[in-house]
C-alpha cells in the first residue's frame, strides 16, 4: 500500500542508481543531501518534488530523463558521478578482503558514443512508437532524442517510426537490434506472432533500402543484405554474425585492447578466452601467438574465417569451446604465457579454479560485473595470483553498471 507522502533526506547512494534515506528507504533520481517529498510502497519511494537540492545534482542533458529506464543517473554531477562507478568495484572487491591493488583513473566514454541499442516498437490507437521502456515497467517511452547512442542510430529512430507502421499488428510489440559497424547499420527485429511468409519477407526486404541498412534479420532468418556488416580489430575485418557480443563503445573497446595488450606483456604464446569474434584476439595477435577458445558456434566461425585473412600477425588457432561446462585445465593452461579473459556477467568461476592452480605467471581479466569479477579475483588470490591494478572502464554511460580490466601475476 502506497504511504502518504512525508519529507525525507537523502545520505547516500545504492549500486542501483538510487537515493538512499537513514531508514533503509530507497528513492529513484536521488543524490545525497537532496530534501525531497515521496510516496513509499514497502521500501521502494517514488519522488514527488525536490525540496532542496544536494550539492551532487545537476540537470539532466536528456528530455527524457525520469521517464525513459535507459539511463539512471544523468542528474549526478561529473566528480560524484565518476566517484560512485569506481566506489562499486572498490566494494565489491573489499566485500572478498581483496587489497593492496592500485586502482587507476576512471576510463570514461562521450556522449553519442554508443554503437548498440535495443529498442521497442509498438502500434498503439496514437500511432507508432519507438523507444525505450520506463523503469520497471513494460510501457514504452516515445522518445525523439537520446544523449547515450551513437548518432547514426539517434537518426534512424524516427524513420523506424514510419516503416515499421504497416508491419505491426495493433498493440503488438517488437524489439528492434541497432548495431553500428564499419559497413553501415545492421539490424534485428523481433516480431512474436508474426508469420514470415513471401510476401511479408518481400516487404520488409524493402525496409533494408528504405532505411539504408547494412543488413536485417526478422526472426533470426536473414531477410536482406546490401554489405556484410564488419568491424576491424588490430587491422582485421571481422564480418559480424547478427546478435553477437560486441562491447558497446569503440573508444572503451580500444581502452581496454590496449590494457589488455599490455598485460599480456608480449608473451609468446597467449590463450583469449571466452574471445567472441576476436576483439582482444586480433590485437594480442600482433605481438604473441594466440589461441582463441570461444563457444558460441557463429562467433567462433567468423573468427576463424577473420584469421585466415590476418596478416603480419602471429599464428592463430580457434578452438570452439564450452569455457562453462568445459574449462581449460590447469595443465592445459600452462602451455601459455599470460592468459586473457573476458567472460559474460556470470564470470569465470570454473574457469578461475583452474586458472589457480596452474603456472601461469600473468592474467588480464575484462569484466562487465565487479562482483563476480570479486569472486573470481578471489579465487586467483588464493592461488597464489597478485591483483596488481585495476582500471575502471565506464563504458555505459550514466547506466549503473561499470566494467573493469585487472592485471594479476604471480
């Protein structure tokens, strides 16, 4: 039941984005030191009205901010806001008593440098809308300007809103896969209930010039193609299967190929692991033979194909391989010098217990989760690994997650 609205203060600031009050209350589009009115159901707050501003908020860049569930946190100045995204690896790590690790300056990304996005489209009674979905909720937010993604992608929203108007049966809902690359825009929709039949292929193959993308899947089939959507990694074009992993921002992207290049160490022989289709591969490559272990069956082929074509690198090997279920062996482990990982939000548990107990004398470890990456980094320590520096990446600007690259040796 919703509570009647009381005036609160605002001490602190979750992992989640939102103000904390003394009582163990939280409220969204908080900072600390903001006096605010709310409603509270259970824990959760809504906010009613700013009384007076903590010294840590700012306006927000975007129109949509507050309404939109992309982005978080845009009303944190720039110092706070850096300070909270590094504060949740610190905590993280001091939850597993890591320490004695030096942690570098914050990499931070632009505006408008966002090359993925996954929108939602829906035909209402109003009309087409193309968006975002609010927070916590299914409803969509029509939105006709985002601060975050790149402005390829910004351009294309309201053209989106036009094609897709006769394709959507009323009130049904689609999610839309925008992808940047080298060769224009790829793009994916997904249709639930939608029959792909010729004629209906045959129309929405018209979207593909109609858009002027590179390429789009309905559905998980191909349905037309202008150019082979690619990205160029450590000099190599890697034609991109549709829906694979990508990190989101190029200039991130190249932060840490270059950390993890330098943690490598120009090691003769370099095991990528978890490689996807070859970001860190390609780089790494350059200086120390690399075998690639990844287990998603399109990205490890387009990755193998990629490195037929690399020249002036070291040799490279691609092995495709459950890294879950199938972890590489300690033994098997120490016919590499250093070790790169970069596994999904679930981490590398398995892997990490392996890793431990091998000689391997250096690893550069990516991730997307400071609590899993915690866990992990705790499993090395006890290994006898040393977490040397860790280098903050904010890769998804003003959302709630950071990333991270760490080096560690024995």
């Amino acid at each position: 039941m919703t509570s009647q609205p009381r005036e609160v203060e605002i001490f602190a600031l979750g992992h989640q984005g939102d103000g904390e009050t003394a009582d163990g209350h939280y409220i969204p589009y908080t900072v600390p030191g903001d006096r605010v009115r709310a409603t509270f159901d259970g824990i959760r707050g809504h906010l009613l009205e700013v009384v007076s501003p903590g010294p840590a908020r700012v306006a927000a860049p975007c129109k949509h901010f507050g309404t939109c569930g992309g982005c978080a946190v845009q009303h944190l100045s720039e110092d706070f806001y850096r300070h909270w995204k590094v504060g949740q690896i610190r905590d993280a790590l001091t939850q597993r008593n890591v320490t004695g690790y030096e942690m570098k300056p914050i990499v931070s990304v632009a505006p408008h440098s966002r090359r993925r996005a996954t929108l939602s489209a829906k035909l209402t009674r109003d009309g087409m809308v193309v968006g975002f979905q609010e927070r916590g909720s299914n409803f969509i937010v029509d939105i006709h300007e985002c601060q975050v993604i790149d402005r390829r992608l910004e351009a294309l929203i309201p053209k989106l809103r036009e094609a897709l108007a006769g394709e959507l049966p009323r009130s049904a809902q689609c999610e839309i896969g925008l992808t940047a690359t080298d060769t224009g825009i790829d793009m994916t929709l997904t249709l639930p209930g939608v029959e792909m039949d010729a004629p209906h292929r045959s129309r929405l193959a018209k979207l593909v010039a109609q858009l002027h993308v590179a390429r789009l899947v309905v559905n998980g089939e191909l349905v037309a193609q202008t150019s082979p959507p690619s990205l160029r990694w450590g000099g190599v074009h890697v034609a991109i299967p549709a829906g694979a992993f990508l990190q989101a921002v190029p200039a991130a992207e190249q932060a840490m190929q270059m950390l993890a290049v330098q943690g490598a160490a120009n090691a003769r022989k370099v095991a990528d692991l978890f490689a996807g289709c070859g970001t860190f591969t390609f780089p790494l490559a350059k200086a120390s033979a690399v075998t690639a272990f990844e287990g998603d069956a399109d990205a490890a082929d387009a990755l193998k194909e990629a490195a037929r074509h690399a020249l002036a690198m070291k040799p490279i090997v691609v092995e495709r391989r459950d890294l879950f279920r199938r972890p590489l062996l300690s033994t098997e482990l120490e016919a590499f010098d250093s070790i790169v990982l970069n596994p999904p939000r679930a981490g590398a548990k398995a892997q990490c217990e392996q890793l431990a107990h091998a000689k391997v004398k250096r690893a550069v470890m990516v991730s997307c989760s400071p609590a899993t990456f915690a866990r992990d980094a705790r499993t090395l320590i006890d290994g006898g690994f040393k977490l040397c520096e860790v280098t903050p990446i904010d890769q998804f600007l003003w959302a709630t997650h950071v990333e991270l690259v760490a080096r560690f040796e024995r």
